[in-house]
C-alpha cells in the first residue's frame, strides 16, 4: 500500500463565447461523470448568459481576453489538477473519460494526447473525418478531440499560443517534437453545427483551405480574421424525423392486429417513404434529420432512406423526451425554425410543410392536428421544454394537453388543416373511406391491393 500512486486529480478547462445553448449539457456530463472534477469555464466576452449558467452549475468562471488561444491558458493558469482536459462546450467526453485516463495518466510517460472523434450526426461525408482522425498528423488532430495533457508538461511547453485560431494544431506540432502523442481508444461526441449551418462540403472546403493556408506559413491572426469574416449560413428550416427500420413485428403492432405483421411493416415502409419525399419538395432550403430507435438498424436505415438525411439515435426515455431531443439538436446546430414530422400521415403534402414554415414567420407554434386527438406535425422557433412534460403520449390527449400548454406560456399558435394518422385497422378503414384524391398515391395503391377499396 506505501508504493501506491496518488489518484490523478483532473480539470476540465472549457473556452466559451456566447453557449449558453451548450454549456448546460456540457457540464451535466461532466459532472455525471466525473463528480469530483474541477469545471473551469474560460469566457471570452459572452453577451448572453454563459457565465451565469456555469456559476449557477458550480463551475470556476475566468474571463480573458477573446480566442481559443487565451482563453485556455486563462483557464489553464488556476487550473489545480494534474491532468487538464480542454474541452470544448459543445463536445461530449465518453462516459467512461476519468476511469480511462486515470490508467493512461498513471504512467509517467504519457504526457499529452487526445480522443478520436465522432460527430452528434451522421452524414456520408462527416464518415471520413471519423476514419481520419485516429492517425497522427497536423491536419488530423484537433481541439474538437479533447486535447489532454499533464499540467508539468503543458506549462513546460509555454502553454498554447495567443492565437484566436489554430492554437491547438501549433501546441501539438511543438508538443510531438518533445514526446509522443498518444491517441486515447474512445470517441468524443461533438457537435457539427459548423457543417450543417455552412453545408458539409463547403464546410470540408473551407476548413482545408485555412488549415493549408497556416501549415504554409499564413499568419493564425489574419487567418483568424478571416474566418470570422466569412459567412456564416443561419441553417435557416430544420425538418425533424423519426424512423424505425420497417421489420415486420417491430412497426405498427396495433395495425397488424388486423392486416399482419409482414402487411403492416409494408404501410409503414410506405407511409415512411412517401413523407421522405415530401420533405425533400418543400420549396425553401431544409436540413433534414431522421432520428432512429435502433442503433443496430443504423445502416439498414441509412441505405434505405438516402443520403439526404442527417442522422443521429433517439435519446432515452419516453416519446416526450426523444423528441425534446430531436428540437434541442436541431436548434443547437443553429436553426431558426425547427418542424417534426409523424411518419404514418399518408396525405401529408410539401404544401402543408410549406404552410407550417411560413407560418413561423408570425406565430410562435405551428401545430398539424389528427382525427385522432394527437398532432401529425409540430413547429417551433425555439425550444419550450414544457410541451413535452406530463403530456399523455398514445392517447386522444396530446393535442388539448399541448395546446394548454401553449397557452399557459402565452405563446401564439396557428393551426393547419386537419389530417388522419393511422394506427390501428380501423384508422385505416375511416381514411379509405374519404374521398381518393390521388389514385397513383403508393400508399393508397397498396391499400387497394389489401381490397380495402371496392
């Protein structure tokens, strides 16, 4: 017991300007990971309330001068722990962060390095940094991963340079002249809000551009400038959905009652299908963000929905929650109006989605009402935590809860046309008996095929 190393004793060290939208889920996980790690939040002049959100969390606040650059080694400075993790506030660490660095650190020779990392969203292009950036090199490195380093080594080094920009990549081009830099086996989750606001490849381009820009001896303050010049494109429209892989006995329980398991995960399939095709035909620019239940499905969902999606796992717990998550994903990645979308509304139209868009322009909450006493289609300008709490999911209450809820917030609503959701045979008996306004429609097609048509 007398040769027994000391615990390492960690500070996690997070450069904030302007996030209060992230920093409260940033530090949660940290404190549900690590409950007895210094938080240090290192502001750089935020204008809304990032500061009082950390202090009202328990986090050591320090202002400085603005970039990423100063305000690390702001933070680093009080900095008491021995091993320092500068994360930034819309990263996730992996769960198991302390655990696992807590053996790396305990070898005296591993001094500096970072996580591999993945993006909150998949996208067939993000794919290929995820591939990338488990090697070792100055384009394949980032502060993105978590840079992690013993506090010896770090002040040894002079800390991080006084640039507002590509201070990580200098600090672990001089660090690997002195040491090794490891690559921690987990991932880090982080945010892509920069390539969904700005589009992937444009995203890609603009990154490969200012990082061969520095690496052929372009000056970090005039690249600094202008990167902060350049446009930033608001992501404008967010269309919200969420999709099960259509295996037969896993979709539509209640409707196979009655057709069968295997007819039933066909209406689904179709229903699911024909509003992935309307989503891609409203008339204004949208991101579009399918949330799946089964990340063993991932791929089987992928291939079948396209690439025109951004695509991420529904959170835990119940309908209330996963889609509180689905709206606080999209409005953290930047957009300005944010619209979910029901998968079994077989006579949802562009149009209609159309309507709910322009309709934001004046009201704070578009809602799509079914016969049902639920809603096909829900739109927000920003996030009401409320509209999803104590609201009784899969009964004919969710749409007077909601709309009580509206009103108790004093929020404006505009309401569109009512539409029929199908869930159960006789659902779809009362919609096969309105009148067929479109008899090429694939799913009233395969309706017919059932004979639930004369």
């Amino acid at each position: 017991m007398g040769n027994q190393r000391p615990v390492v004793k960690f500070s996690v060290i997070i450069p904030t300007l302007n996030e209060a939208q992230t920093i409260q889920r940033c530090m949660a996980h940290v404190r549900a990971i690590g409950p007895e790690v210094e938080i240090i939040v290192a502001d750089g002049g935020s204008t809304d309330n990032t500061v009082q959100l950390a202090q009202e969390r328990g986090a050591i606040v320090c202002r400085s001068q603005r970039g990423k650059g100063p305000q690390l080694n702001a933070g680093a400075a009080i900095a008491s722990g021995d091993v320092m993790l500068f994360l930034h506030a819309d990263t996730h660490l992996p769960d198991n962060a302390f655990d696992l660095l807590g053996k790396w650190f305990d070898d005296e020779q591993v001094q500096v390095g970072s996580f591999r990392a993945t993006f909150d969203v998949e996208h067939w292009l993000l794919d290929y940094y995820h591939r990338f950036n488990r090697f070792d090199s100055a384009i394949t490195r980032y502060g993105d991963q978590c840079i992690v380093v013993r506090k010896s080594f770090f002040n040894s080094m002079g800390g991080f340079p006084d640039w507002p920009l590509f201070e990580d990549v200098h600090f672990l081009r001089m660090a690997r002249k002195r040491t090794r830099i490891y690559s921690f086996p987990e991932t880090v989750t982080t945010s892509a809000r920069r390539f969904v606001q700005n589009g992937v490849i444009v995203q890609i381009l603009r990154d490969a551009w200012y990082i061969a820009q520095y690496l052929l001896g372009a000056s970090a303050e005039r690249l600094a400038l202008d990167y902060e010049r350049m446009e930033v494109n608001k992501s404008g429209v967010s269309i919200i959905i969420f999709a099960r892989f259509p295996t037969p006995g896993r979709v539509k329980t209640r409707l196979a009652k009655g057709l069968g398991e295997e007819s039933a995960a066909e209406f689904y399939k179709l229903c699911a299908e024909h509003v992935f095709r309307v989503s891609r035909k409203v008339s204004c620019d949208v991101n579009r963000y399918l949330f799946y239940s089964d990340k063993y499905d991932v791929e089987r969902i992928r291939h079948w929905a396209g690439r025109s999606f951004y695509y991420t796992a529904q959170a835990d717990g119940d309908l209330g929650e996963r889609i509180e998550q689905g709206f606080a994903t999209v409005f953290g990645h930047g957009a300005q109006k944010a619209i979910i979308l029901a998968t079994d509304v077989p006579d949802l139209s562009a149009n209609t989605i159309d309507d709910a868009v322009r309709a934001l322009d004046s009201c704070d909450v578009v809602v799509g009402p079914c016969r049902d006493g639920g809603y096909y289609l829900l739109g927000l300008k920003k996030l009401y935590k409320e509209l999803f709490v104590d609201v009784p999911w899969s009964t004919d209450g969710v749409l007077n809860s909601t709309l009580r809820v509206i009103k108790s917030l004093g929020l404006t609503v505009h309401m569109l046309s009512e539409l029929t959701d199908i869930d159960t045979e006789e659902d779809l008996l009362r919609w096969c008996s309105e009148e067929v306004a479109d008899s090429s429609h694939p799913v009233r097609d395969f309706v017919r095929s059932l004979g639930y048509y004369p």
